[in-house]
C-alpha cells in the first residue's frame, strides 16, 4: 500500500494542564513500580521540570528515579537547541 501525501492529516496534540499531567503521570508510573508515598511530590517536581508533554512524561515514568531522568531530558533537549542555533 502506498501512502499519498494529499491523504495525510496533521492532528496537533497540545501538552497536558497540570492535574492531568499528574493523573496521567501515576497511572503510567503504576505499570511499573509499586506506589510509593514520595512518588506524590515527585509528580509535582516533574511536571515542574518537563511540563505536560506526554513524550517526556512516558520516559520518566519508566524510569526508577524520575528527577534524574527529567534532568537528562533536559540536557538533551538543551543540547539539540544549542547545537540548532549554532548551525544557522
């Protein structure tokens, strides 16, 4: 099957508010790990430091420390700019 470009739709997916970012971040952070009471703060700290991007809210809640997985998206993400801007 081939695809043709005329068919093609761009569906804008914006970020999430904060009280649906959180809901979303402890439902998918409960496939994984075992509710712990300091995972409550911790959502109000991620979404502090990634926002409500759903991208960046599947990584983190995969991962056993959240905070320092916030803290390599954003090296990443400072990275890819700093390098965007330098090229032009």
């Amino acid at each position: 099957m081939k695809q043709y470009g005329s068919r093609m739709e761009l569906i804008s997916v914006r970020d999430l508010t904060k009280p649906k970012a959180i809901n979303a971040l402890r439902a998918l952070r409960s496939r994984g790990f075992p509710k712990s009471p300091k995972d409550e703060e911790d959502f109000h700290t991620v979404y502090d430091k990634v926002g409500g991007r759903l991208a960046f809210l599947t990584k983190v809640a995969k991962e056993k420390n959240m905070i320092e997985k916030c803290d390599e998206i954003y090296e990443a993400e400072k990275t890819w700019l700093l390098v965007r801007q330098s090229g032009r």
